[in-house]
C-alpha cells in the first residue's frame, strides 16, 4: 500500500501509520499463529485423556474413546461455525477452536488406525459399524451443532 504521491511520504503522518499498521497486522497474526498452536496441543491431551479415561472404564475392542471424541468434535465444530455464523464468536476465535483445539482433539488418522486393527484382529463387522457410525453420526453431530448455533 505505498502512497501513489511522494508528497505523502514527506508529511511523515502516512508513513508513520503504514508502518504501525503493518507491524501490527504482523505481530497479530504471529499471535493468532501461536494461540491457535497452543489449542491444538491442548486439544491433543484433552483426546488422550479422554480416551484414556473411557477405554479404563470400558474394556472393548470398539474404540468407544476415539467414537466419542469424534462424534463430540464434529457436534462442537458445528456448533462454532454456527456461532461464527451469527457473529457469536468472531472469526480468530472460530479459527483457535476449530483449526487449533478441535484439530488436535479429533483425529481422522487414529479413526482408521484403529478400524485397520479391528480388521487386522477379525472384527470386520465391528471395523465396518466403526467406520460407518463415525461418519454417519459426525454428519449427523455436525447439523445437530449447526442447528444449536443457529437458535443460541
């Protein structure tokens, strides 16, 4: 955005302003940048101690950790861009929760890590309901948030 005439320039006011103005775009990017780092890591202990927490009190070859984590995540992530949406929430923080903590929290990787391991040790159809309900209820979790967004 350099100014177009270089009496501008010599006022010394614009050049003052656009220096402010970029440092600052800088410098709030590198702390949205940060901020949404941290709620990633955040979100990724929040996953292991929940799925943690439940496969302790629930002994299953169904990973009722992971399920759960995704089905919650995919019921918050819309439940934020529906918030968003109604300029609940502004949009750095749709991106803290959303890219940073959420991302960390869910896991798409793990989700078919571990349906390859229910099919690797014989449980196909396990495997298959795991896959199915995941995507089936995320989808579902999604629209439910979507709509608790929209009526808050």
């Amino acid at each position: 955005m350099a100014p177009d005439d270089t009496r501008e320039w010599q006022s010394g006011a614009f050049c003052v302003t656009f220096i402010l103005r970029e440092v600052f775009l800088s410098m709030a990017s590198f702390i949205l940048l940060g901020a949404i780092g941290l709620a990633g890591a955040l979100g990724a202990v929040a996953r292991y101690l929940l799925s943690r927490f439940i496969a302790e009190r629930v002994p299953s070859p169904f990973p009722l950790g992971t399920f759960i984590i995704n089905i919650s995540g995919a019921f918050l992530i819309g439940l934020v861009f529906a918030l968003t949406t109604k300029k609940v929430l502004a949009p750095p923080t749709q991106s803290i929760i959303a890219t940073g903590f959420m991302g960390g929290f869910t896991t798409f990787s793990t989700l078919n890590w571990e349906t390859v391991q229910l099919g690797r040790s014989g449980y196909t159809t396990l495997g298959s309901l795991y896959l199915g309900g995941t995507y089936a209820l995320g989808l579902c979790a999604v629209i439910l948030g979507i709509l608790l967004g929209q009526v808050l």
